[in-house]
C-alpha cells in the first residue's frame, strides 16, 4: 500500500507543478508577444515600467485597462485619465482578444518577475530596433526556466526510484511464484523459445496465431511507404511544369523581339502593370510592326511564313497592304505556358507597378529565349521565399506612402514583403 500512496502523491504532485508551470509560461509567452514593445518590467520604454503594478492597481481596473484603455479614459476614470496624462497622452493598444484568464497570466508573470533582483539594462529603449536585446529581456523568464529544471530533476530522481522499486518487488513476486508453483516455471522455462533463436516464431505468432495483427502491421508498411512516396511525388511533381516548353502555333522568339530589338514586355503585355492578368497580345498589337514588316528578304521575296499567320489571323492583304473583309480569319491558338492552380491568386500588376518586380524574377531571362519554356517551378514555397527575401520598396513609390512615413518614425529604411503581411495565408489564397 505504501507504494500506492507514493505513487499517488508523485501524480498529484506532477500534476499540480505543471499546472504552475503552464500558467507562468503562458503569461510569460503572451507578455513577451504583446507586450515587451512598449513596456519592461524595470524601465520605462514606451510605456511605464510595470514592476509591482499588482500592489499599484487592483486586478478589475487592471483587467479594464488592458482590453481597451481608450474606454476607461472616456468613462472619466479618474486613475486611467492622470496614467494617460502622465505618458504624455500616448493611447494604449487595446487588447480585447485576449481572455480574463490569460491577463491575469500576465499580471502574475509580471508579479513573480518584480519579485526578482532588478537587472541593470544596456539600452534604456529597444522598440526602434530590430535586433537589440536588453539584459532585462533576456533575463525575463529566468526564474521559471531555473525551476522548471529542479522541478525536471527531482521528477526524474522520484521515477527513478520508483523503477528501482518495483523491479525489487518484481523479483520478490517471481520468486515466491516459483516456490509455490515449480511445476509451471519449470514448464515455462522449457517451453519458452526466444524468436531470435527460433526464427520461424516471430513469422508464427506474427501470420498464424494472430493473421489480424499481421494484416494490420503489413498494410501499415505499405501504406507507410507507399504514402511517403506519394506525398514526395505530389510536392515535386504534379501540377509543377519547370521546364515546360510546348510548340506554339506561331514560332515568335523572344530573344528577337525583346532581346535583339528591346521592344518592351509591356508593349505587348500591355496589362501586366494594369490587371491580374499580362494578357497575350492580341494580332492587332502585333500588326503595328508587322503591317510594314515582312522579313521578305529571308524567304526569297515571299512574307514570312510565321507572319502570314498573323495576317491570317486578322484578315490582312499584303499585296494590298489592306484589310480584306472577304477573308476568313483564322485565329492563333496560342498554348498557355504559366499556370497556376485555381485556389492561388496571382495579381500581376501587385507585383510589377507597386513591387516593382521584374519579368525575369518569375520568368527567368525572357530576353533570350528563342522558345519560352517555364523557368521557375511556382510552388508555394518557392513564394513564400521570395516574399521573405524581396524588399518593398517604399522609398521610391507612392503606394506605400504612409508605410514608408511610419518606417522612418522607427529608424528602418526597409521592410520584406514578409514583414508587410505578404506570408498571410488570404493573401495568396481566396
């Protein structure tokens, strides 16, 4: 009954310590992600500094305060109004998502945090900075990091001991069988065969006495095996067209166009840098040159092959030099290259009239394919590391006006696209 009891009180034991130990690290957590921007527990940053603000205010005004401070000044509170003058009537971020429960969290980290030793800080302020820690920061949740490791090892010494003592009892229990019972071990003994040296046992037990097991542990090795694989053919292979080169219904190169002649992409995908899509151009955009063009001097005389599809396409006459109304038209059935899946949004004048991005980022370099094939595999991760590596540039666009004001105000010249909520799954995905 003893060990009953011990481990009994071990349960209970564990149990309450790490419910002690989730509720400080959530306070700690929820702190240091909504809070350490403006406030420290021993210096004043933005804010005050909130060593004691348990003794200062009491927990209702404090739970006001912190789901919408904005609230409790225009109801005329007479503490929140002398805080908010005292601060040189900065307005605190409202925070109405969190629960009761996780600011109380907060306050009893801040509590078990001023009851720790002031630290001297290296810096008095560290919203402006990207990467600067003060030795307050890294000091915060010093004091549940230390008991967290005595509570590791003294649960680790109590199991340990348990385990010594029920292997002792173990072996008392086994012998006493023994004695009692010595016809059945001696039996056991001679007809217990290990599988290692019997090698057909495991199969045995395995397929003969129990065939449900080992349907069970078989279907789980193919599956296991056979999903791993299609989960790595999924990602590498389906819907990715890197390389993609189809054969086109006119044979436009353009290494001539935009390479050789510098004709700009924009001329004739005249709506990348105004709509979602580039748009192909249509035969009209191409008969503005190739009205007076014919590169007749490379086929002895004759329009160029190539061209007359433009022509036929439009209904021109290049004898004439006229439209022909009486001609059929037969249209270019140009085949698509880029395609992404329906449920990704993709907007190309986002990315080329206010990111500034270039052709070549997504299609390699254009200006020197005589044949267009796809470059990049525009997967999402491909994306998303682009958003982490590309720069806004807010210095030299408009769009970003009032973003690149309140970059300035906190001493940063750049930001990712990442940093601008470019990783937002809605961003990219209806």
């Amino acid at each position: 009954m003893k060990i009953y009891r011990l481990l009994a009180f071990v349960v209970i034991f564990v149990f309450s310590l790490n419910s002690v130990l989730a509720d400080a690290t959530e306070g700690e957590k929820i702190f240091k992600a909504n809070c350490t921007a403006c406030h420290a527990i021993n210096d004043k940053i933005v804010g005050p500094a909130l060593k004691d603000v348990h003794k200062r205010r009491n927990p209702e005004w404090l739970l006001k305060w912190i789901k919408n401070s904005q609230a409790l000044i225009k109801s005329g509170d007479a503490t929140a109004v002398a805080l908010y003058k005292e601060n040189n009537e900065s307005v605190m971020t409202s925070f109405e998502q969190l629960s009761d429960a996780e600011i109380k969290s907060i306050v009893d980290y801040i509590q078990k945090e001023s009851e720790q030793p002031a630290l001297t800080t290296a810096t008095a302020s560290v919203s402006g900075s990207e990467t600067g820690k003060t030795e307050t920061s890294s000091s915060n949740g010093s004091f549940y990091n230390q008991t967290t490791f005595i509570a590791l090892v003294v649960m680790t010494f109590i199991l340990l001991v348990l385990l010594f003592i029920i292997n002792k009892v173990k072996k008392v229990v086994d012998e006493l069988h023994a004695q009692k019972f010595p016809s059945t071990e001696d039996n056991s003994v001679e007809t217990t065969v290990s599988w290692k040296q019997n090698k057909a046992s495991f199969r045995y037990k395995l397929f003969v006495k129990h065939p449900v097991v080992g349907t069970l542990v078989v279907s789980l090795l193919f599956m296991l095996t056979f999903g791993l694989y299609g989960f790595d053919y999924g990602n590498k292979y389906i819907g990715v067209q890197k390389g993609y080169a189809p054969e086109q219904p006119i044979k436009y190169s353009h290494e001539l166009h935009a390479g050789t002649y510098k004709i700009n992409c924009l001329y004739c995908h005249n709506g990348a840098d105004k709509g979602k899509q580039a748009s192909i151009p249509s035969p009209s955009t191409c008969m503005n040159c190739h009205m007076h063009v014919q590169a007749k001097e490379k086929y002895n005389g004759s329009v160029s092959p190539e061209i007359q599809k433009i022509y036929n396409a439009v209904g021109w006459d290049a004898e004439k030099r006229a439209y022909d109304p009486s001609k059929e038209k037969t249209p270019i059935k140009w085949v698509r290259i880029h395609n992404l899946p329906d449920h990704a949004y993709f907007n190309h004048a986002q990315h080329v009239k206010i990111g500034k991005v270039e052709c070549q980022a997504c299609h390699g370099p254009i200006e020197k394919m005589p044949v267009v094939s796809q470059q990049r595999s525009l997967q999402m991760g491909w994306c998303i590391n682009c958003h982490r590596e590309a720069k806004v540039d807010v210095a030299n666009n408009d769009y970003y006006e009032k973003l690149h004001a309140k970059l300035k105000l906190d001493g940063k010249s750049m930001v990712t696209v990442a940093q601008n909520g470019g990783l937002e799954c809605g961003k990219c995905h209806y």
